[in-house]
C-alpha cells in the first residue's frame, strides 16, 4: 500500500471520530484532544516519541523562553 492511501485511511478514520457522539461527549467536545488522542495511537504503535504541539501551543511556548531570555517574564 502506498504511503498516501494509507493518510487518505487515516484521514477518513480521524472523520469519522471527530463525527463520533460517543466519542464527543468523552472529549467534551474538544476537537484537538481527540486529534492528539488519534496520533497519540498511531505513535504508540510505531514506536515514536514525538511531541505534538498546536502551532499556537508552540508559539506561546517560544514567546515564554524569548521572554526569559531577556529577563521580560513576570
């Protein structure tokens, strides 16, 4: 199988979990914890060890260091 037939599989698969009210109420709603939730699996059967941040989480966190660096933080 190709590589993209297989994210066109996990496309569909992410689809329909986010379509999920089972799986709505568990998350309440919270679209990007059940997409964390979804790699989160597939990383665990491949072994990976990744972090996966938002961009916007990984923009705050890159504003917080910048801001230490330069003794701005409060």
């Amino acid at each position: 199988m190709e590589f993209s037939e297989l994210m066109k599989l996990n496309a569909s698969m992410v689809k329909r979990w986010l379509k999920d009210k089972t799986l709505d109420d568990y998350y309440c709603g919270n679209k990007e914890a059940l997409k964390r939730e979804f790699i989160s699996c597939i990383q665990q059967e491949i072994g990976s060890n990744f972090i996966i941040l938002t961009r916007e989480e990984l923009i705050e966190k890159m504003e917080k260091f910048h801001a230490s660096m330069e003794g701005t933080d409060w």
